[in-house]
C-alpha cells in the first residue's frame, strides 16, 4: 500500500493493516490509523496490549509482518532520512554503563539537530538530576529523568515516551507534564504518549488511540470521549427504567442500588434523570477505557 498524503494532508504516522506476530504471539492484529502533526496522541492500553510492539515498528526496530507503517511519507525501517526526525525514548533505555548523565547530553546534538543545550540544563536543574555519576549508580527516577530530558530538549518532529516516566515520583511527573506542555506550545510537533497512568496524562492528550489485545479499539479526539459517557446512579427500578433501550458500558448494583455506565446523553436525558431522582456523574478517560477493555481499574492502575 502506498502512501497517499491527499488522503491525510496532515498525517505524520500513517498505518494501514499492520500486523507484527513474534512466532505464533500476534502482538499487533491488522491495525489502522493516522497520527496527525502537531497533536499529542495517546497510545493507551494495559501491558502486553501491543503498544511497544506498534512504536518499535514505527521507530524502525522491528519488521511488520504484514501491512504498511509510513512515517513522514516514507517506510522507517533502515531510514536513516525519517529516523533522524524521531525521538524514542523508553522506560528500559540502555546507554554504556561508563557513561555519565552529561555524557549522554553532550552526544544528544549528534543525533537531534534541533537539541536545545540551555533548555537540557534548566530540565537538569529542576529535576535535581546528578549529571557526573555513572548511569548505573543512578536511582530508577533519576534514569527516568535522563530519558525525559533527552525526549524534551531533543524537540524532535516526531518523538514517542514509551512510559519512561514511570520510575519518577508524582512531583517529577507533574513536572514533567508541566515542561512538555510549555514546550509543545512554543515548540508544536508531534508527541505520542504510551501510557497506562491515564488520568494524568488525559488533559494533555488531543486524541486518543486504545491498543487491546493487538488490536486498536478506540481511535477518537479526547475532547469527544471526555463527554461520551455517564453514569447513572439510584434506585434500582428508577435507574433501569431510564437506562432501557441505550448502549450499556457496565452495570453494578447493591441492593436496591443501581450504577449504569450509559453512551452519551442529551440536555433532555438529564433533565429526565433528574425528574427521575437519579445522579449523574462524568466518566473520566481511565474509567471510559477500563470499560472498553473489560478489566479492572485496580488491575489497571497496578501494571508498571
């Protein structure tokens, strides 16, 4: 399949049927979909989902098996033209184990034209990073902080964060969703965010696209599935009268106490829900997709 930019004006990433199986593990089932430039786009999904599989295809590191995975126009893999405009950074990077913090910076320019030395300092700075110990002495938060470094200063076109921040502690993380939406704003390109700490991230995020099971599930803006679910709490009998006929998320009940997680509802549903005595509460983006996954919040939550 070639790639066709009339179709996307726009689309950095475009995907179309890629499929990537490891032996007899399908890790990535005839996926399709478009990242748009300049967006941050959420790549959401519990572990094994397949979302390392699609940002390793995207990055060159691996071969689909089957399909096509264009970037900036072009196939990645081998390409030394589209690679030079992507920044990978992941939670597990690996750098030669004599290397120190500011080695790594120091040999950042090499590989992103657009590196900012002065912003890299600020970042090393505030996130009170030990620039002249050895990168194996450093503490799992403090490699993390050398990855989120290099994927911010590095202002690549195109840049991935495979959850490399999840060895930072709640203060750093906000410090870094902070410092990556000031610098997107001054700096627009193309982030992708993987992710399963979805509540933190879900106000930063554009769009969204939900990887289960090697398979993508959701690929829609995030402002339209912040409103695309409610939940409707009361009695039993009032809550499954109001709910009748609508698309059903999930549905929980205690006794003579109902919760149904309903499809979007109009002025007039609320104001029938009301009349009925019934509370309504919005679905947050972790919630919506711990629906449409079928697991647990808890389950979900704990994954690191």
């Amino acid at each position: 399949m070639t790639y066709n930019p009339a179709h996307h004006p726009d689309a950095v990433v475009r995907v179309r049927d890629l499929t990537k199986r490891f032996g007899k593990v399908t890790a990535v089932d005839g996926v399709t979909f478009d990242i748009r430039a300049n967006t941050i786009t959420g790549l959401l999904g519990r572990n094994g989902a397949g979302k390392t599989t699609v940002m390793q295809v995207l990055t060159g590191q691996e071969f689909a098996t089957s399909g096509d995975a264009q970037v900036f126009g072009e196939s990645p893999a081998e390409n030394a033209r589209v690679l030079s405009q992507i920044s990978f950074i992941k939670e597990s990077q690996r750098y030669p184990d004599d290397f120190q913090p500011k080695h790594v910076f120091e040999s950042a320019p090499w590989f992103f034209e657009n590196w900012d030395s002065d912003f890299a300092a600020r970042l090393v700075s505030e996130f009170r990073l030990p620039v002249n110990r050895r990168i194996k002495k450093l503490s799992r938060g403090q490699l993390s902080a050398v990855g989120v470094i290099v994927g911010l200063a590095s202002r690549a076109p195109l840049t991935f964060f495979d959850e490399p921040y999840l060895g930072l502690d709640a203060v750093s993380r906000q410090l870094f969703y902070d410092r990556l939406l000031e610098d997107y704003a001054e700096h627009p390109r193309t982030i992708v965010l993987s992710t399963h700490l979805i509540d933190e991230v879900s106000q930063l995020l554009e769009h969204v696209l939900v990887i289960d099971d090697g398979k993508i599930i959701i690929d829609e803006e995030a402002e339209t599935l912040r409103g695309s679910a409610t939940t409707v709490v009361g009695m039993r009998s009032a809550v499954e009268s109001f709910v009748a006929g609508r698309s059903i998320l999930s549905r929980e009940g205690i006794g003579g106490l109902a919760s149904v997680t309903v499809g979007a509802l109009s002025a007039d549903d609320r104001a029938q829900a009301a009349r009925a005595g019934l509370e309504l509460s919005p679905v947050s983006l972790q919630q919506l997709i711990v629906r449409r996954t079928h697991v647990t919040e808890k389950e979900f939550e704990n994954q690191s």
